[in-house]
C-alpha cells in the first residue's frame, strides 16, 4: 500500500497533516476483509453551532478472516480525499480507530471526531460530506473505501417568533413577526437566512396540533412579518423546513388570547 503524507484543504487554517494512510485514489479491495455498518453521529445530521466545538462518533464494523489487525476512518467534504477542501481525523493518537473484538473474525470499530467553525468548518463545506475507511486484516488483507458513507453537516438554525397585539378581539389582525437566523461558521455569529420559505402555523388552545395558515420568505436580513386573522384562543409559530446546509427548526409558540 502506497503512503499518503498530507491531506491539504484550500481554506486557511484548515488542514490535515502527516496522515500515514494508504494512497486515496479509488476503492481497492485485496483479500476478503470487509467494512460495513458505517454509522456517523448515530445517524442523524452533524448540527454545529457558531462557536462551539462539536465532538461525534463514528462507528463500523470490520470483518477478515484471520481477524481484525487495524482500521481507520477520515471525514471529509469533496468529491473524494485526495480532492477534499476540509475534513477530520480521528481524534486518536494514530488517528486510527479503537476495535473491539468480537469474535476470531469480527470486530466493532469506533473513532471521535471534532467538528470545529473556523477550523475544519467553514459556511462553504456546509452540507454533504463523506467516510473514508479502510481495515486491515492480520494476514494483510484490506479494504479500502473512499465513500464508505454520506453525511450531512449543517448550520445551527434558530427561529423566533412574537404575536401581536395580546391580548386581540375576534376578527381583528394579529401581526407574527419573527427572524430565521443561522450559524455562520466564518464569523462566529449568527446571521439571517435569507429568503427562505417560513410555514406561518397555528394550534388551538385545547389542541396539540399545528395548523399551517400560510408561507411566507425571510426578507433580506432573515425577518418574517405577515398578518392573519384572530379567530379563537391559541400559539402562533413559524415553522421551517431545513435545507440540505441548514436543519429544520420551529419556533415555540406564541400565545395570544382572543376576547
């Protein structure tokens, strides 16, 4: 297996050095060890805020008839390693990953990995991202995968929400307003999401289910502002949907009392 000294990212300070891992070029499979199992975050998207560090796990399971010797995981965003623009090693000494035996031929693998804005995180590698993996075997046996499984790696989202007037006579106007805003992973704050679909959604007092009434889209800045009707008693939200870079949020209601 060939050496790779230097996986090197684009942006600033974001760069992976002295990985002594094998050659990143394609999949290459050399006796029968296996990969399988890849689970990242235990399944659910990696959600980074604007400052905080973030530390997830990812888990597998090797095979090789002879027995599990090493394995070893890297994330990373591009269209494959040696083209990645950011990625994460395995917090680990060796960067390889902590194999559990589980019988002469199986192990269960786990490494940690830090997510951190302004490092490895920037709003340009917001979205897909993807496991590099190999094992090895204790014949020499290997496997090596360079998409041995996707993943999605968002933006903190946050929403708010403000119903007014409070207390309203029935049939009169009831102005929502309210901001969508999101980490920005250059800057350290949080900034409106800017025109993106808002579900404007009602539940009555004596419900436990929301209604949508309307979309409206965040102005330039991230704000929402749109009126309905007072009818009955009940919570005013804005709801969004998430996009592939950004997770779905909702806002916790906003009571308003109908006189």
């Amino acid at each position: 297996m060939r050496i790779r000294a230097t996986v090197a990212a684009v942006s600033g300070a974001l760069a992976l050095s002295a990985l002594a891992v094998p050659a990143a070029q394609a999949d290459e499979v050399h006796g029968d060890t296996t990969i399988s199992n890849v689970v990242v975050n235990g399944g659910t998207p990696v959600v980074v805020g604007a400052t905080a560090k973030k530390t997830i796990t990812v888990s597998f399971t090797a095979k090789d008839a002879s027995g599990v010797d090493w394995a070893q995981v890297i994330l990373y965003h591009g269209a494959n390693l040696d083209a990645a623009d950011s990625g994460a090693v395995a917090n680990s000494s060796d960067g390889r990953a902590t194999c559990t035996k589980v019988n002469t031929t199986t192990s269960t693998c786990k490494s940690t990995f830090d997510m951190k804005p302004g490092y490895n995180l920037i709003d340009a590698v917001a979205g897909g991202w993807k496991v590099w993996a190999i094992a090895a075997g204790k014949d020499a046996d290997y496997t090596q995968k360079d998409n041995a499984k996707g993943f999605q790696v968002q933006r903190l989202s946050k929403l708010t929400v403000n119903a007014a007037p409070e207390p309203v006579k029935k049939g009169k106007t009831v102005t929502v307003t309210g901001a969508l805003t999101r980490a920005n992973w250059d800057n350290g704050k949080y900034q409106g999401y800017t025109v993106q679909p808002v579900k404007l959604q009602f539940r009555k007092k004596t419900s436990t289910t929301y209604t949508t009434l309307k979309t409206v889209k965040t102005d330039s800045t991230g704000k929402l502002k749109t009126t309905t009707t007072a009818t009955v008693d009940g919570y005013f939200r804005y709801s969004f949907a998430g996009t592939s870079t950004t997770p779905a949020v909702s806002a916790a209601g906003d009571y308003v009392d109908v006189q």
